[in-house]
C-alpha cells in the first residue's frame, strides 16, 4: 500500500505541476495577446518585450521543427517511397539516364543507386505534374513550376553547394521517361501522393521516431529489436552523416532570426530556451491523440520465419570422358532387360514402360535439374556486365557449367510422382544472397516438370517447365527434354530462352551401355540481338576417345558471328574470336573450379512435406543404396499403385488435379510460378530474400504506398496472405495510398483503362472477323480459277514434248553407233 500511496503522491504532484504549467502558458499567452487592463504602463513595456521574445521563440522552435522534418526524410534511407533508374531530358534535348529517389516532399536524383554522386533535389511543394505525349518508346511525364520559377533546392541533402557534372538541366521543369507504361504510371501516381500528402509522411515518420525514445524506458525487448533496426539502416554505406548539431549548424542559422543587435547577443540564452521549448514541442507532438494510421511505417518488425536448410553432406562427382558414363551389365541385370525389351517395340514412347531399379540414379528428377545452379555466381557477375556481349558469354559460360556434374555409371534418375515438390537453395558468399530453387511435378501423363529459380539480391530469376520424353530404337534409346527455360535480368528486363539437349544411352542389346549427350540448343536474347547455338556430338562410330562428350558452337549478333566455341562439355571449352583469330580458354572444370562450387542447401528432413522428394523416395534410396534391388522395386511399386490410384479416385469423382505452387497460362500453356516477384531489388527497402512453405518471399524495412509492378491476376487460393513488412506477389488489397481522394482517383483511372481495352478487344475481333471473311473469299476465288483451269491438256503437251525430244535423241545415238 505504500508504494500505491507514493505512487498517488507522485501523480498528484504531477497534476500539480502540470497546472502550474498551464496557468503560466495561459499568462503568457494573455501577455502576448495584450489584453491585460490592470497592468501599470512600466509593466506593459515590460510585458511588450517579452511577448516579442514569445514570438520570436515560437518562430525558431517553428522553424527548426519544419525543417526537421523535412531533413530527417531526406537523411534517413528508411524513409522512401519509390527509387528506379529514370531518363530525364537535359536543355540540349538528350536524355540522361539517372537514379531517382522519391520521398516525401523532394524527388533526389543520383548518378547511381550507391546515393554517391548528388545532381540535384526537386522541391514537390511548388510542382505541378502532368503527362505528356511523346513519339519514343516507354512512358513520358513532366514536374513543372506553373509560374516558371526554379524547382531545384539550392543544397543537397549533405549539404552539397555544387552536384555532379551531367548535362545541363532545365530550372523549372524535368521532363521524365520510364522504361514502360506500368512504370510510369506508378510514377505518377507515386508524385501525385508525395506532393498532396508529403506534410503528412513526414510527421508520420518524425512521430515514430519520437516513439522509440519515449517508450525506450518501458518496453526494453521491442525497443532492442526496432533498435538495432534502425541503427542497421541508419549506419549503413549509404546513409547521410547528418548529426542534429551540423542541421542546425548549417541549416538553422538564418540573418532573419534576428532582429536588432540585443537579439544576436543573446543569442546563447535564446538557444539554452529553444533546447527546452523544442523537447516540450516533442513532448507535445508525440501525444496519442494527435495519432494517425499509418501504412508506410513498420515500427514493429516481425521475426522471419523461414524453412531451415541444412548444407548438403556428401556428392556425387563423376569423371571426365568415357570412363564414368558406362555401364557393364550383370547377367541377372541383362535378363530383366531382355524381359524389358519384349515390351517394347522400336520407336515406341517408354514413359510408361517401368524401368528396373538396378538403372535408377538415388534421386528424383526434380532434384538432377537444380544440377545447373551450382556456379549461378557466374549469373550474378552477369547481371552486372554492362557490355551485352560479355553478358551473352558469362550466360554461356554458366550453362556449360551444369553438365560436368554426373553420377558414376549409367543411371537415370526416378519419374517423379504427381504433385511431387524438391526444394533447395545456394549461399552466394561474395553478396551475401541465396538463390532459391523450386520445383514441382505438375503433371504425369504426359510428364512435366516445372522450376523457378530466384535471387532478387542479385538481379535474376529463372523459370521454365520440361516435358520429359523417351524413345526406343532398339539397341539405343534417347530421353528428351522437350521445352525451355528463361532467364531473366531484373534490372534490365532481358530473358535468354534456352533449351536442353537430349541423352541418348546405346549398347542395350550388345556392346558396352554408354551415355552421351547430343543435339543443338540455342541460348537466345530478344532484346539485345545475341544468341549462342551449341552443338552436342555423339561419338562416331570409329571415333577415338577425342571425339566423346564433343560439343562446337557459336555466339552471334544476329547474323553475324562473333565468336566459336569448341571442346568438351565435361572438360575444357575454348573460345575463338572471328575478327582477331585469337583463342582463349572459355571455361574449364578444374578441380580448383570444383572447390569453390557454392555449396548446396536442403531442407531439413523433419520439415520436410510427405510429398517432398527426399521424403516420398526415401525407402526406395535407402534400398538402392543398400544394393537391395528387391526391396527397392517393391517399394518403388507402392509409390506407383498409389499414384494410380488416386488418379483414378480423381477420374471417378470428375475432379482435377491442383497444383500447389505452378499455375498454367491458359492461353500459352506455359507454367508460371505463384509467387514469382520479378521486381528490381532495392537496396534501400529490400533486406532479405527467405523462403517459406515453398513460397519465396522478401522481407522489406518499410511499407511503401506504390504497387510497383502490375501482376497477372491469378486464382484465389487458400494460402495466408504475406504479413505487413514482407513484400508478397499477392495483391495488396490493404488501403495503402493514405488518400480516399487519390484511391478514388487512381481506380477511375483503372475502369477507364479497362473500358478502353475492352473497346480495343471488340475493335480486334470485328478486325479478325473480317480477316476470316476475306480468307474465305479468296479460297471460294482460288478453287473456281483452279476448276476452269486446263491443266491436263497443258500436261499432255509438255509429255509428247518430252516423248519427242527422247525419240531425237535415241535417234542421234543410232546414227553414230551405224557411222562409227
């Protein structure tokens, strides 16, 4: 009861206080109104001068809260709602492509996303934007002061008195061009919310700022947490060394604060009250009842949570050449091929011919593919090459690189199950990033294998979807991967569509079984004009040992070719140059190259799905691995019976089968990852790519109002949408704009849009209608002209024609055979 009665007592005290503070600002407050009548004429002069003081107190505490405000959007890199590379047009009319970063109340623009090189700072308060059409691909639009007066900020935000050289720039409008329609629309849209609610963003973020220092005394878990945060972003490289002594120092100190000499003097003591007057102001801005929503802000980060992967034991490297793609068949082996072989017939598909065990490699299907991804650092330092070209030969480069890596022997890895799923993951040590691999089984007659590959940190993604085939030829046969994958460069929105070669496997009735890899892929760029073809050679029949695993090939600009390449693909491959004639080593997998491999991550078993690989084959693999063959074609039996029958339990009730994590394009049939963000990395809100449940997220510093990239909309499903503070591919259906007016707005501007392609759509299908008329014509045209046509009289003229001139000729040879 005592510490309760102490407790009162305080509070009681600080009632006191408080109304002691209220009834002196109330005076004061009358003193500066001057509404006093019983105050002597000495007192009034008194009272006169300190209500000037009052004032001018309230001016500077004004003054440094407002520009407090604005420095502490620009100074922090939390505090962002859109960066992009952007192309702005110079007064001599060329363009520039330049960094923009938009916060609230300033558009920053830089030479480069490091924030390094400052060019200049637009002011948004005294802008008007507007669209503007153009004759040049992309999306145009114009900041502008109405009055033509400058729209530049005479410092930057490090104080900066001169930017970096670049062309000269307008003073009073920027006009603007981003890559495409969607881009520049969230631009817009983007602008338009920084310049009528760019007052608000910046009290929102001063406001939780104050938060964390008042609540750092009570609630000391949240506070370590949103703590190390902030100081992660505000410590980082690109951060502004601004403290609170250099923004008064150099942006405080005005001439107009003073008004007479008395007031410059005092300066000192002005300042010791402003101290106390500007905490009090804090104190006052931070009440609760001055609090608005805020979706732009995460103050409470969540803790990730994300599948545990465990870095994979043990590998398996087979040889170079010949040697490790043979297999010398067991007479007990050679019998269940011969009882194989009579199933079968030449050119028959033998997907669904079961295959015994003795011949299966450890591992399902789904899992040989991410076989490609073991060097995708060399993707990364493609992401970063300027020169299309040098691109275009690291691409190659990573793709010869996924063959070397093959199983001692002749093996073939299992036919996945329907609905199977594989998961795994590489550590990139030099950019600390993961590249994240996700495949599923999303199909089992015919057999189609789809994968999506994805390192957002680095600057690409892969995905693609393989229909695996087999063909009988007797004392050979080949599996075909039939499809493609495609690359992508997030920054530059290039994709390299690439295909596979085939294997083909001889010596199954007599000789030795042998593997090689044979056919032509192509690795094609549409946007940049590169592409490489490379050929897989099969081995002659009297070839030597140089001519196993041979592949040739070729890199060219459209037509013309650039550079050769020859060797093998599980050796070395040189590299010709056409115009120099000089040759290089192009790549080669030397057992050093082999050591600095990125190691491969696994999900941790006991997280594991029923339906993931290592766990639906286990039995199997550990039988294989036991050389239990019995006991693994049993085993492998009970996986296949189940599959059929639930397919037929499928059929029986007229369901489909759902993919988990695929969807397929209706139109193109293509299959497409669910949660694909094919979005540029941003250094400045993106922290960190994890994965989930097979969904591949992002964990961001902050919410940002914009919806950056426009998705295809997809069937709803029963996944959880992703928390706040995570950046999901689902859409956002959470009100984010912070302005009904501005939601109102941008969805007019959305159902405009969808009537103007809904007349489009109608405009194209009368355009197609009339095609098929025509077509119809033309046919009606083309089969009268043929039917009146007398092409048998002009057959029989040519045929006597040809019968003549025979008869001259037989003729010509019997006169000089008589003369001779």
């Amino acid at each position: 009861m005592s510490g309760f009665d102490k407790g009162k007592d305080e509070a009681s005290q600080s009632k006191e206080d408080t109304a002691h503070s209220m009834s002196k600002s109330k005076s004061e407050s009358k003193l500066f109104n001057g509404s006093e009548k019983d105050i002597s004429l000495s007192s009034s002069k008194l009272t006169k001068k300190e209500s000037l003081k009052v004032q001018k107190k309230n001016y500077r505490e004004e003054k440094k809260r407002a520009t407090k405000e604005l420095l502490s959007t620009i100074t922090d890199p939390s505090v962002i709602v859109m960066a992009d590379w952007l192309k702005i047009r110079g007064t001599l009319k060329s363009w520039t492509k330049l960094w923009c970063v938009l916060k609230p109340g300033v558009l920053l623009v830089y030479k480069t996303p490091k924030n390094g090189q400052w060019v200049g700072t637009v002011l948004l308060n005294a802008c008007e934007l507007i669209e503007r059409p153009s004759k040049k691909d992309g999306f145009c639009f114009k900041l502008f002061h109405p009055l033509e007066q400058s729209i530049w900020a005479i410092k930057g935000p490090k104080g900066e008195a001169v930017g970096s050289i670049t062309q000269p720039l307008p003073s009073s409008y920027l006009i603007i061009r981003a890559a495409s329609e969607s881009d520049g629309r969230c631009w817009m849209d983007a602008l338009e919310l920084a310049l009528k609610c760019s007052s608000l963003l910046k009290r929102t973020m001063i406001r939780e700022g104050k938060e964390h220092d008042l609540n750092s005394s009570s609630d000391s878990a949240h506070v370590s947490l949103y703590g190390l945060l902030r100081a992660n972003n505000l410590n980082s490289g690109d951060n502004l060394p601004l403290n609170d002594s250099e923004i008064e120092r150099h942006h405080f100190k005005d001439q107009d604060m003073y008004s007479d000499k008395s007031d410059k003097e005092n300066d000192h003591e002005h300042d010791e009250s402003d101290n106390d007057g500007l905490g009090k102001s804090e104190e006052s801005d931070s009440d609760t009842s001055e609090r608005q929503d805020d979706s732009y802000v995460d103050p409470e980060p969540i803790d990730i949570k994300e599948t545990t992967y465990l870095e994979q034991s043990h590998e398996e490297l087979g040889e170079a050449g010949e040697a490790a793609q043979t297999e010398v068949v067991s007479e007990e082996n050679k019998s269940l091929i011969w009882t194989l072989l009579k199933q079968v017939r030449p050119g028959m598909d033998l997907s669904k011919v079961v295959l015994p065990t003795f011949i299966l490699e450890p591992r399902s299907f789904l899992d040989k593919l991410s076989d490609y991804y073991y060097h995708a650092d060399f993707l990364s330092e493609a992401a970063l090459e300027e020169n299309a070209y040098n691109r275009m030969k690291k691409v190659v480069k990573w793709y010869l690189s996924g063959f070397y890596k093959k199983p001692k022997g002749l093996k073939k890895p299992y036919n996945p199950i329907l609905g199977e799923t594989f998961r795994c993951m590489w550590i990139h040590p030099r950019t600390n990033s993961k590249t994240f691999y996700i495949a599923e089984q999303v199909s089992h007659h015919p057999p189609i294998s789809a994968f999506y590959v994805s390192n957002r940190k680095d600057g690409f993604c892969l995905s693609g979807s393989i229909l695996a085939k087999s063909k009988f030829y007797g004392n050979s046969l080949s599996a075909i991967l039939d499809g493609e994958g495609r690359l992508t460069f997030l920054n530059r929105g290039e994709d390299y569509v690439m295909t596979m070669p085939y294997a083909h496997c001889k010596g199954i009735l007599y000789g030795t079984m042998t593997l090689e890899l044979g056919g032509t892929v192509n690795i094609t760029c549409e946007k940049t004009g590169y592409s490489a073809t490379i050929e897989f050679k099969l081995k002659p029949f009297l070839g030597n040992n140089d001519s196993v695993n041979q592949i040739s090939g070729k890199i060219k600009l459209g037509k013309e070719v650039l550079a050769i390449l020859e060797g093998h693909w599980d050796s070395e491959v040189t590299i010709r140059d056409k115009k120099t004639d000089v040759s290089e080593t192009f790549w080669n997998p030397t057992s050093d190259i082999k050591q600095r491999r990125l190691p491969r991550y696994t999900v941790k078993f006991e997280e594991q799905d029923d339906f993931e690989s290592e766990k639906l084959w286990q039995q199997v693999t550990k039988a294989i691995n036991n050389k239990d063959q019995t006991e693994a074609t049993q085993e492998k039996y009970v996986l296949e019976e189940a599959q059929r029958k639930s397919a037929k339990e499928r059929k029986l009730k007229g369901e489909e089968w759902t993919c988990k994590l695929f969807d397929q394009d209706s139109v193109t049939g293509e299959w497409h990852y669910r949660y694909a963000d094919t979005r540029p990395w941003d250094p400045l809100n993106d922290m960190i790519q994890f994965e989930k449940d097979g969904t591949i997220q992002t964990k961001v510093r902050h919410r940002t109002p914009m919806v950056t990239v426009p998705k295809i909309k997809r069937k709803p499903t029963g996944q959880k949408k992703g928390e706040c503070g995570f950046s999901s591919p689902e859409p956002d259906n959470q009100d984010s704009s912070g302005s009904e007016a501005q939601l109102t707005k941008h969805n007019t501007r959305i159902r405009k849009k969808g009537a103007d392609l809904g007349e489009l759509q109608s405009a194209i299908e009368s355009i197609k209608e009339t095609q098929e008329d025509i077509k119809r014509d033309i046919m009606a045209l083309r089969n009268r002209v043929t039917s009146n046509s007398p092409p048998v009289d002009n057959q029989f003229l040519q045929l006597k024609h040809y019968i003549f001139i025979l008869l001259l000729v037989l003729l010509q040879l019997i006169i000089n055979f008589l003369f001779k």
